[in-house]
C-alpha cells in the first residue's frame, strides 16, 4: 500500500533528503537523533501521511527548522540553499528513504527501529549508484534480519517497567500485557480502552503502540 499520491513523491524526497541534511550537517546533530525526532513527531507522521502542507507545502530547510522548533532546539537561521541536485550520502539517504517509506506505507518510526538512519546512510556505496528498487530490496532485507520485537515490550522496557509494573500503572491485566508482548499483533485487534489504558501509562499516543497503525 503507497502512502499517498505519486505525484507528490517527488518533491516529497528532495525535501527529506534536504531536512536531514540541514538538520544533521548544518545543525550538527547526530544522525540517529535526528531522525528518532523526525519519526515521532508530528510534523513526520504527516510527512508519511502525504500531507500536502508537509511535502509540497514546506521546502526540506523550513521541514527541520519546524521540527527543531517542535521539540524547543533553536535553530540554524543562516541562509541555506538548497539545489536540486543531492550534495551526499546524508542527502541521498534522506531522498532514498522517503521513497521506501511512500512505497511500503510504512511509518518512519518503524523504519528506522529495523534500520537505523546511520546504516542507510552507510548504504550510500553502492546503492546511490543503482535503481532506487535495488535499495528497497536491500531494505527490505535488512528488515527481516532483525527479530521482531512488539512496539509495547519495548515502550516498556524503556521506562525500565516489568510486565507487572505496568499492568499496575494501566490496570490492564497481565495476562493481556503477556499476550500482546508475545504475539505483536493481537493489540491491534484489541479493545481501544485497553490500548488507550497502556498508551496513557506510558506516556505515548495510541498509535506508537499499534505494530499496522495503517490497518483497519
């Protein structure tokens, strides 16, 4: 399933692929932070939902400054061009993965929970050189190397929280919390008062725990 219209899709890849660039060559910041803000932010949901004030509202340097601005960095405010030709791996990773996230409907965020922004932009030598389709292969690949892990085991192991722990925060029971940890899908076919319980007991939207938000 494509995550919007095609005809957005390429403005969409030079304007992400100009976001990280600004953001992790002229900002400084550290690849993987970046892109960790870009894909739980909201300004990065709309981006991968075709938003059309996002990718063909927004040039890639207004992209970041509004996400540094979202999460209260001060931006860089010097004036940065941004030429139609990609200058880079950063660049190249950033119009690269655009495209992967249009073509499987993925959210960023679950991108790059399987392949860190670091590697794809590792991936420059040789995939810059090759049909964009040789990419997604790869990604694709590399996706199904990593084992699968629910999205609510690790929201939980992140607030350092046993399985107990939270059902007592979300008074949801534990054989539930067992049962979804165990079987990532079976939560998104639970009740939404149960999943609103976990969402609000770790601090996260409802959507951040669904492993298909795209589905239903």
């Amino acid at each position: 399933m494509r995550s919007y219209d095609a005809a957005y899709l390429p403005n969409g890849r030079k304007r992400l692929g100009w976001a990280f660039h600004h953001g992790i060559v002229d900002m400084g910041m550290n690849a993987d932070d970046f892109s960790w803000l870009f894909s739980r932010s909201e300004l990065g949901r709309l981006f991968g939902r075709g938003d059309p004030r996002v990718i063909a509202g927004m040039s890639g340097t207004e992209i970041a400054k509004e996400l540094l601005r979202e999460y209260g960095i001060i931006p860089h405010e010097g004036p940065i061009t941004e030429p139609d030709l990609w200058i880079g791996d950063i660049y190249w990773a950033g119009w690269a993965v655009a495209y992967y996230q249009w073509y499987t409907g993925r959210p960023f965020d679950r991108i790059f929970e399987k392949v860190p922004l670091s590697e794809i932009i590792g991936m420059y030598h040789p995939f810059h050189e090759m049909d964009i389709t040789a990419f997604v292969s790869e990604m694709e690949m590399r996706t199904m190397e990593h084992p699968t892990q629910s999205r609510l085991r690790s929201l939980r192991e992140s607030m350092g929280w046993s399985q107990s722990e939270l059902s007592e925060a979300s008074d949801v029971d534990i054989r539930s919390i067992r049962i979804f940890e165990g079987d990532p899908k079976e939560i998104d076919e639970a009740p939404a008062k149960t999943v609103y319980r976990l969402a609000s007991a770790l601090c996260c939207s409802i959507e951040d725990l669904l492993e298909d938000p795209t589905a239903g």
